[in-house]
C-alpha cells in the first residue's frame, strides 16, 4: 500500500496572447522549437490555444502563462495563470 501521497500537476504553456476579441477568452500562439531528427535543423512550430480569462485583464502582444483546467467549452481546456 503506498502511503504517499501522488500529486498530478498540471501542465503550463507560455506564449502570445494573439486575440482578445471574445467575452472571458484569449487565444494564446504558443511556439516550440526543437531539431529536426533528420535534418539537424532547428525547426519552430507554433500552436494555438483557448484560454479562460476570468477578468479580461490581458491584452494582445501580452506574455502569458496558461494551465490546464477543466473544459469551459467544446475548445476552451486552459485558462490563464499569470502575465509577464
């Protein structure tokens, strides 16, 4: 029996906020860069992601930082945890 306890964490993304046009959302660019296993390039690629903004306190161009919730909506699974 294991008497300690497992604590899952949550997953944090960084990135851009790149819209703020809609009610209590953001739309966040997050960039990664990693080699490309035959090329040895360098390579970005970016996603984006929906994130719930409780007070509609950030801003376009804004670095944000965003974790893993519970769904808002059909694509909404993030909300905002901190500006930059």
């Amino acid at each position: 029996m294991e008497t300690a306890k497992t604590r899952k964490f949550k997953k944090r993304l960084e990135g851009v906020v790149t819209s703020d046009k809609a009610d209590k959302t953001i739309v966040v660019k997050v960039e990664r860069r990693f080699k490309h296993p035959k090329y040895s390039k360098f390579v970005f690629k970016s996603a984006k992601y929906s994130a719930h903004d409780e007070k509609n306190e950030a801003k376009v161009g804004e670095r944000v930082t965003i974790v893993e919730s519970r769904p808002y909506s059909k694509t909404k699974t993030w909300e905002l945890f901190k500006q930059s």
